[in-house]
C-alpha cells in the first residue's frame, strides 16, 4: 500500500509539473493574449480531467482494497468459527467419554456393595 502512495505521490507531482510547465510555455510563447488564454483554459481542463480521472482510479483502488479487507476478515472469522466448533465437539466428545467411565466405576462399585 505505501508503494501505491508514493507511486500516486509521483505521479501528482508529475502532474503539477507538467501543468506548471504547460502555462509557462504557453505564457511565454509569441501568441495574442487570446489565443494565450484560450490555450491555459484547455491546459487547466486537461490538467482537471487526469485530476479527475486520477481521482476516480484512487477511490476504485481504495474500494477494492476496502473489499479485500472485508472478505478477508469474513474468511477469517468464518475459520475462527469453524476451529472453535471443532474444539467445542473435542471437548464435548471427551467429556461424554470421561462421563461413562465414572459410570461404568460408578456401577462396578454399586455391584461390589451389593454383592457383599
């Protein structure tokens, strides 16, 4: 993720070079104020389009890492689940085994008294 953030840190970067660049060029260049103007208009229009495009790719990358994340924690949870259930059904499987050997003493005991 922190790759991403640089990488899309650059690229803002590049970008307002880029457009920096563009209005000096055009500003200095030997054209009438008019056609000066009307040429930083579409520059700065570009320039707001990869903006937004830009913009738009980040909040589909956030919601797919969003996503990920949820499905993630929902894998995860379900195999907590499913571990403790197998746990539970140890411990209970143990427990009745445990049970019928007290029984099974309980009854061998009962049988010794009365036959005594």
């Amino acid at each position: 993720m922190e790759n991403r953030t640089n990488s899309n840190t650059g690229f803002m970067a590049l970008l307002q070079g880029i457009v920096i660049g563009g209005i000096l060029g055009v500003l200095f260049a030997p054209k009438k104020g008019e056609e000066t103007r009307k040429e930083i208009k579409q520059r700065i229009d570009q320039a707001a389009g990869d903006l937004n495009s830009k913009g738009m790719e980040l909040k589909e990358n956030v919601e797919q890492a969003k996503d990920n994340i949820v499905e993630n924690i929902e894998k995860t949870t379900n195999n907590i689940m499913d571990r403790a259930e197998d746990i539970r059904n140890e411990v209970n499987d143990k427990v009745d085994a445990k049970k019928n050997e007290v029984k099974k003493k309980i009854d061998e005991v009962e049988k010794e008294s009365n036959n005594k």
